[in-house]
C-alpha cells in the first residue's frame, strides 16, 4: 500500500471515528480498507502503521497559541489570492516524513496564519513596519513552527526572508539543513532534492523546480562579501523568494546591509 493510499485510508478513519465515539480504530482501518478495495490479511503492517497514527492522533492535546497585541490587527490574507504551494506541500512533509500527528499541524497553521496577518501585507504600496515576538519552549517545535511562517510568508508575497541564528557556525548550519529540508528543498552542496524538494513524479518534479526558492547561503558559507558582490538576483525582480540564513555577527549583518542599498 502506498503513502497516499494509507493517508486517505488515515483521513477518512480519523473522520468517521469524529463523528462516532463508539467505532474502534480496527474497525475504521477495517472498513476504509474494504472500501479501498484493499485486501485486510494481506495489509498487517500497514494496518499496525494506521493504529499508531490513530491512537497518536485521539491522544494528542495541542493548545492553541496565547496572542497579546499593542494595536488592532487588521486582516488581509483573504485579500491576495495564493494557492499557498510552499506551506502545503510543507505540511504535507510534516506529515508523511516528520509524522506529525493532525492535530498539532492543525494548530500549527492556524498559529502562523495569525502571526502572518500581524506581519502585514507585502502586496501593498504603503510603507509599514511591524515587530513582534515569538514565544515557546525548549523543544516545543520552534523550528518547525517557525519554518512553517516562512513557507506561508512566501506563499502571501513576502519576497526577501533573512533568518538570524546564534553567532556560532554550527548553529546557524544545522539551521541552514533545516530550512532546505523544510523550505528550498534543495541542497546546493550536494546538488541534491530534499525534504520538500523530494518527488518521484515528472510533472511535481518541474513545478518544484520552477518554485525553488533562491538562496544566498549554503550549510558552509555564510552570507559574505564574496556572496553580495557576485549575486544577480535582486528580490525585487525575482520570480520566486529569496531566502538567507546568517549569523548573528556585525560583518555579515554589514554585507546583508551594503547589499541591500
């Protein structure tokens, strides 16, 4: 049985078990399975695979985000038309290889949809300016959360993302694999497809490609003086977004500065 297959199988049982409190997982996987024209004896792994999510999925509490504001939000996502590519096929990732359970990338939207309409619409021509912070635990899902905002950032129109980590390399390395994984989808050391970037289907494959993000740094190189000197892209001319991921360090910060005048 294919990935796809056990999704719809995994969606279809987490609905109907929603609506009837008394049918058991086994029966849901059993039914959904017949229905799919599926043989049960012959599924045995899947069907375990099936009760894990499942019982993952009713056993999961995900709070929703706690927001304080200093001035009134005024929404504006319903105003642009996006397909939202990047944060769909991102949560789909998180689905099928981070095997999160429904509930929590529920929330996880809806959290970053909020934290969007407070950034502001880039599509306008006024000038606005916004700060905010972001607060959560230790290995609460930060990474993911805040991965999942710039997916859906780049899907409203927000063309240049800079991401600051920690002043160390090592950090901002494992974050910069982070965001390939979960944003490019592309590693341009190992000139390889990634995370989101992975496809064995021609058709996906070429709209990936034609997506990708541009990217100023790798999991090696820092965003430097050699980096903005060479550099053709310009964010107000690209056709898709740009992203960086820097140090927090006053060189580099400078470079950033210098390339952006």
């Amino acid at each position: 049985m294919g990935d796809q297959t056990i999704s719809r199988i995994y969606e279809a049982c987490i609905a109907a078990m929603s609506s009837n409190n008394n049918l058991s997982s086994s029966e849901a996987i059993t039914g959904m399975m017949m229905m799919h024209g599926l043989k049960v004896e012959e599924q045995q792994d899947a069907i375990e695979l099936l009760k894990y999510k499942i019982e993952t999925y009713f056993n999961t509490e995900q709070q929703q985000a706690h927001i304080l504001d200093d001035q009134e939000a005024i929404p504006w996502l319903q105003t642009v038309s996006s397909n939202e590519y990047y944060s769909d096929r991102y949560y789909e990732h998180l689905r099928t290889e981070g095997q999160l359970p429904s509930k929590v990338i529920s929330v996880m939207k809806s959290t970053n949809r909020e934290t969007l309409e407070r950034l502001g619409n880039p599509n306008i021509d006024t000038p606005f300016k916004r700060q905010g912070l972001v607060v959560g635990n230790v290995q609460s899902g930060k990474t993911a959360n805040y991965l999942s905002l710039i997916n859906l950032a780049a899907d409203y129109g927000y063309k240049l993302i800079i991401l600051i980590t920690g002043i160390h390399n090592n950090l901002r390395s494992q974050t910069q694999k982070r965001v390939n994984d979960g944003f490019i989808g592309y590693d341009s050391e190992k000139q390889e497809y990634v995370g989101v970037g992975k496809s064995n289907d021609p058709d996906t494959i070429a709209l990936i490609k034609a997506k990708q993000p541009h990217c100023f740094t790798t999991v090696t190189d820092d965003f430097s003086g050699r980096t903005r000197a060479s550099t053709a892209v310009r964010p107000e001319n690209a056709k898709n977004p740009v992203i960086m991921v820097v140090k927090k360090n006053y060189h580099t910060l400078d470079n950033i500065i210098e390339w952006l005048r």
